[in-house]
C-alpha cells in the first residue's frame, strides 16, 4: 500500500496498520502463517466434545463437520488461508483421510468454481505434504 490512500477503506487500513504497529512494533512484520503456530491441532477427542457429541451425541461427527467447513471455506474462494490450512489439519486429526479432503474441495469446483478449488486445493496440499505418510 502507498502513503497516501486512494479510498476510505485504504485509508482505514493504513490507519489500522498504523496504530498496531504503534501498540506493539512486532506486529510489523506480522505473518497469518506465524499465528497459525499457535494454535496446535486439537486431539480428535476434543474436537468430538467441542464440534457435537457433547450436546448432540447423534449430530455430525468432528470429521464430517470439518469437511463441511472445509467445504464452505472453498465456496468463499478459499481466500482465508490460515482457516483452510488449520481445517484441513484437524480434519486429518479427526480421521479424515486424504482422499476425502481432495474430494471435499473438488466437489466444490461445480458451485465455487474452478480458480476457488485450486486454491483450496493448493492451500490443503502444503499441508498434506507437510504431514508426511502415504495415508489417502
């Protein structure tokens, strides 16, 4: 962005820009891929009592929701990069296989479209990768 805004919400961000780094000169060079090392992915147990089984032990598993989340993100052009990246995480740590995330996002190419699934397709790769195993 350049000094001098060419619309109020330039303007806005700059001044946002601005103030955060006045409260904290670290936030400077903040990076959404830095944030997301702090929140770990949570064991599959947790996710079943915090996404349903403790209020509706018949409802969608933390799996199945994951993939509808992931799903979602997708639809939305997969423009939030950490929430795609931490979903497709804890999907895999709920027993999602890699299969049925390719599948997820490829669904999506028919409403979404096709640059929105390769995206998400993209963003769900690095983590895939970064897992390691063979598992699909």
């Amino acid at each position: 962005m350049s000094d001098t805004p060419k619309n109020p919400f330039e303007a806005m961000m700059l001044q946002a820009q601005e103030m955060a780094k006045a409260l904290n000169p670290a936030l400077e060079s903040f990076s959404p891929k830095g944030f997301e090392a702090l929140w770990p992915t949570m064991p599959k147990e947790v996710m079943e009592m915090m996404f349903g089984n403790a209020v509706n032990k018949d409802g969608l598993d933390a799996k199945t929701r994951l993939l509808l989340t992931l799903a979602g993100l997708t639809m939305q052009g997969a423009q939030a990069d950490t929430a795609v990246r931490q979903t497709v995480r804890h999907a895999l740590e709920a027993g999602a296989k890699k299969q049925e995330i390719v599948e997820t996002i490829g669904q999506m190419s028919v409403f979404a479209g096709i640059p929105a699934m390769t995206r998400a397709m993209d963003l769900a790769r690095d983590v895939m990768d970064a897992k390691g195993d063979d598992e699909t």
